[in-house]
C-alpha cells in the first residue's frame, strides 16, 4: 500500500498531518500516467539499478531486472502521488512524444548550410535533421542501436 510522506504540522508545513495511504483517486490518476513512463537501468556489480526517465529522482535497485522493474516502478508512484498530493502537474510521458527541451547550439559559419542541405535533401527541419542524427550517434556510442 502507497503511504503518504505528509508530516505533522509543524509551522514550517503548511500541509496537514496524514497517517494513512495515499488518497484512491490519487493513486489511479498516478497509475495511469506511471505506465507510460520509461526507465532506464543497467547492470552493477551488487545488481541491477535504475531510475525513472520522466522522474529521475525515482530510483530503484534489484538483484535481478525483474526486481529493479518493480523497485523503480514503486518509487516512480511514490513520488507521482506526492506531486499530485502537492498540486503539482506531472510530466508529460516521454512516449508522447512532446520536444519540450531546447539546447543552444553553436556552429562555424559553413556548418549551418551544410546542414541545412543536408536536412533538406531528407526532406527534415534544420532541428529534427541534427536531432536524429545526434540520436543514432549517441545509440551507436552506447552500444543500444537504432
């Protein structure tokens, strides 16, 4: 059963005290949205570790990938429902495939119509152009593929 972490009030908390399991609707609007969140893990010498992709404070451990699976997925809950206790928004899943984060980028003069020719040969934006092949640069250096 997920427990709430509220405190008791103290007059430094402006929540109330709660000694008892996360509110229902609560935990099922958590549910829904922890499902389509992804994780990331690999493999130690005392086991398997890993952590949220959306949540990365959420982190879990196993002795085996089944183990850490759940570890991370209860602690992904525990800190969606305290956020939706809190009356924060939680973040988007990653699978929606929303672009939310921008970076700066710097090139030479000469590399910004290369690129730019580039893209427009594979019929992309300037962006989704560098975008993608920044990714398959990064999965083939990790080992993870394309």
């Amino acid at each position: 059963m997920l427990m709430s972490p509220k405190l008791k009030n103290s007059s430094k908390s402006r929540r109330p005290p709660i000694d008892g399991p996360f509110d229902s609707a609560i935990v099922t609007k958590a549910e829904k949205t922890v499902a389509a969140y992804r994780m990331t893990m690999r493999n130690t010498d005392d086991g398997w570790f890993g952590q949220g992709v959306e949540l990365p404070g959420a982190m879990g451990d196993g002795k085996t990938p089944d183990r850490c699976v759940e570890s991370i997925t209860e602690a992904m809950m525990a800190v969606a429902c305290s956020m939706l206790e809190d009356g924060q928004s939680l973040p988007n899943p990653e699978s929606k495939g929303e672009k939310i984060v921008k970076i700066d980028l710097k090139l030479l003069r000469g590399e910004k119509s290369f690129f730019e020719n580039a893209a427009r040969r594979r019929d992309q934006s300037l962006s989704e152009f560098i975008r993608s092949a920044a990714l398959a640069q990064a999965h083939a250096t990790n080992g993870t593929g394309r």
